[in-house]
C-alpha cells in the first residue's frame, strides 16, 4: 500500500481568505489557492486544476502501462483533462472530466489504440476514484 500526503492551510472568509496548498514531496510548497483563483481569474491554483491534472497524469501513466502490455512504446502521450465545477442545489460539485489525448505510438492502429485508451480512461485510480461522468477524446497522431 502506497499513502501519498498533500495538506491545506486556510486563513479567513471565503471570498477575503486565502489558502495554500502543499506536498509531501515539496514540488507543491504554499502554494497560494482561493477564491479569485477558482471562480474568477486571480492568481493561483484551485482544487479543480489540481485534480485535473492529477487526473491527466495518471490517465497517461495508464496508457503507457496498458499500450506496453500490448506491445506497444509510446514517443509522447499529451492529456489535458478539463474538470467541471457546478452549482447544485446542495451547493458546488465535480460533474465531469473530459480528457483531451494526442498520443504518437509507433505501429499502433486506431482501433487498438481506442481499446486500450477507454481501458486506461476506465481503469486509472484517479478515474476509479472521481464519482464524475469521465469522458475523453483520444487521437492517435501518424
């Protein structure tokens, strides 16, 4: 079992306060995080960019896990996820994530490489643990 850290520190309101965001691992250090950065366009991270990106990287750990099972060895694989932040009746929540594919893999066939794409999309633990409506589009570039 693997346990990975990241931690929050908050000060004051939510539209007057500020926070920053952190890792075990030091390549996030206070970094700064609030609402400007989250619902406007203030400087900063937010948690949906974060997640995001924790979800475009592991889908393409996935990917190159699963396309070399096959045989396979990506050059380069470019994901983007996009996170959706909604309002509800219970407040705000995470509806979806789209991820966005560009990958070049020498001898991969687009029926193969769409198999093996929706299996990483289904099977990466970040895509496991989002309770959101997970698409992607994915092309394989010659």
């Amino acid at each position: 079992m693997t346990v990975k850290k990241a931690w929050a520190v908050w000060r004051g309101g939510i539209k007057d306060g500020g926070g920053t965001i952190s890792t075990e691992t030091g390549v996030l250090k206070e970094a700064p995080y609030g609402f400007k950065s989250r619902f406007e366009d203030g400087p900063g991270t937010n948690p949906e960019e974060l997640i995001g990106a924790a979800h475009a990287g592991c889908f393409s750990m996935a990917l190159s896990l699963m396309l070399g099972e096959a045989g396979l060895k990506p050059e380069q694989i470019d994901t983007h996820a996009a996170i959706t932040l909604e309002k509800s009746a219970d407040g705000f929540e995470i509806t979806a994530s789209h991820l966005t594919v560009v990958a070049r893999i020498p001898g991969a066939d687009k029926a193969k490489f769409e198999e093996i794409a929706n299996k990483a999309k289904a099977g990466c633990p970040v895509s496991k643990l989002l309770n959101a409506n997970i698409t992607m589009d994915a092309r394989l570039e010659g």
